[in-house]
C-alpha cells in the first residue's frame, strides 16, 4: 500500500470552504507530521453543489517502505446512551413536522424501527444512531431542523451537525462509521434501498415499506467500507440529483467484486433541481 506525503483529515472536523464559504471544508495533512497543509488545499463536502478540490503541491509517494498497519476495532458508543435518547419526542422539531403528513402511529414506529433520538443540544435536535449489523453503536449524528419546514437548520456561522462522540469528548475515539439502518440487516432482507439522507430514509420506509431503507449520509459515504456487509444482498441505490455519475462508477466497480447493485435514474431527470431527492420528487407530485 502506498502512501502518500499527503492526506485528507479524517477527523469530523471541518473549515470554511475558500471557494463556497461553507463550513464543509476537510483539509490535507502532511503525513509524516501532522499538520494542515496550506489553508487552500482541500475537498469541500458540498460536491454537487460547489464542488471544490485542490490537492497539495508535490503530493508525491513517501521513499521508504510503507508497513500496513493492522486495522484498527471500532470505538462504541454505550447502549444506555442510545436507549436514554429515545424519549422527549415532544420537544424534537423533526418527529413533530412529520405528524403534519402521517400518523402518530406511522411515524413513531418508524422513529423505533432505526431507533432514532434526541438530543440535548440545539433544542431537541435529531440524534441518527448509526448502530452495524452486529448490534454494535458506532456513533450517532446530531441535526437540527425546523419544525415549519422539517429542513435542517443552516446559519454560515454555527454548524447545527453534531456528533454524539464529540459531545461525549471521548477519548482517543476511533470513528468507523457504517450506514444509517445498517442494523435491520439480517437473513430476512433480500432487497436494500440506499438514499444520502437519514431523514430521506425515515420517510420513504413509510412511504414504500417493502424496502428496507438505508442511508449513506453523504455523496460520498457510498463506498465499498459502508457497503461491504450488503454483500449478497439486492441494492437499489436513489442518489441525490447531480450524484448519479459518481455512485455509478462505484456501483460498476463494486458489481466486479460480485456486489448486485442497480443505480437507478429516477432522479436525473431535467426537470428536478440539483440537489433534489426522493422527498422532494414525493413533495413535488403531492403539489399536482
């Protein structure tokens, strides 16, 4: 395994991006010592949206003889955090503006079904517990939302995402997330339906119950290292407008491996704006 002088940070941290200004920015470090590269080199998180990448200057392989290390377990997070958030539903702005279109019944079964929280934090925020196929809680992602028009919270100044690891300051945490819903998986399942959001997949797994819906949580959390326990599995995968290209070239790499994933087109149509995903296809035929 080669590697490189350079390295995208792999921490949650991130910057503000020099091209869009949003706080989405992940930055290079220099291998050898740990430090950020120069402020300009970096991916921004907002790939369809703004799209900016600019790799360091002599990226080159480091000359001595790279040992791969043995990888390293996950960090958990305890089961008793988890099952302590699984309350004041009242006050979560997300549960509450979905009452607006199904049941009491519909929604809190599904707010069961992928255990999802609330947090402390910004007012009774979302808490999407990201739990694997074994039972095991690798972290849970904190989001914010508006309880008028269920769409997250965004302010240029203050970042209303969150990580329960972070919150907690565990020490030393050695973060390996895993699909949001990736603990429904069992011999049971035969067809899996990926979407980016987590919300999107709450949604549509009460929309079209035949599935059972997971999330990536990000263009680019559609990779072999989220997707490898859906081997042997159906996958049908629903990209956000302006993600297709990316997730094909993935899918097409993976199905070589013996992977059986369908891409599907649904959202490339002209019509729908960048960015769009299945919510906002259903919310835009309701208005018909």
């Amino acid at each position: 395994m080669k590697e490189y002088k350079y390295h995208l940070d792999k921490t949650s941290k991130k910057f503000n991006c020099p091209h869009c200004g949003k706080k989405r920015f992940v930055k290079y470090i220099e291998t050898e010592t740990g430090h950020y590269a120069d402020s300009q080199y970096g991916r921004c998180d907002r790939e369809t949206s703004c799209g900016y990448i600019m790799y360091p200057n002599n990226n080159s392989i480091l000359n001595y003889e790279y040992i791969a290390p043995q990888p390293e377990k996950p960090s958990y997070i305890e089961k008793e955090i988890l099952q302590n958030s699984l309350t004041k539903y009242e006050i979560n702005p997300l549960i509450n503006y979905l009452y607006n279109y199904y049941s009491k019944d519909e929604v809190r079964n599904s707010f069961k079904k992928y255990q999802v929280g609330t947090s402390k934090i910004y007012n009774g925020a979302t808490v999407f517990w990201q739990m694997d196929n074994t039972g095991n809680i690798r972290t849970g992602k904190i989001m914010a939302y508006d309880i008028a028009t269920g769409g997250r919270i965004k302010d240029e100044n203050i970042s209303y995402v969150n990580w329960v690891h972070s919150v907690l300051k565990k020490p030393n945490y050695n973060l390996k997330q895993c699909l949001f819903g990736l603990h429904l998986l069992n011999d049971i399942v035969k067809q899996v339906a990926i979407v980016e959001s987590e919300k999107t997949a709450i949604i549509m797994s009460i929309e079209f119950p035949n599935y059972t819906w997971m999330s990536t949580g990000s263009l680019q959390g559609f990779k072999y290292e989220y997707l490898a326990p859906l081997k042997g599995t159906d996958i049908i995968a629903f990209p956000d407008k302006g993600g297709y290209d990316k997730w094909k070239v993935t899918a097409d790499g993976l199905n070589k491996k013996g992977f059986n994933i369908e891409i599907s087109k649904l959202l490339k149509n002209k019509k729908y704006k960048n960015g769009w995903d299945l919510v906002d296809v259903l919310h835009d035929e309701n208005k018909k």
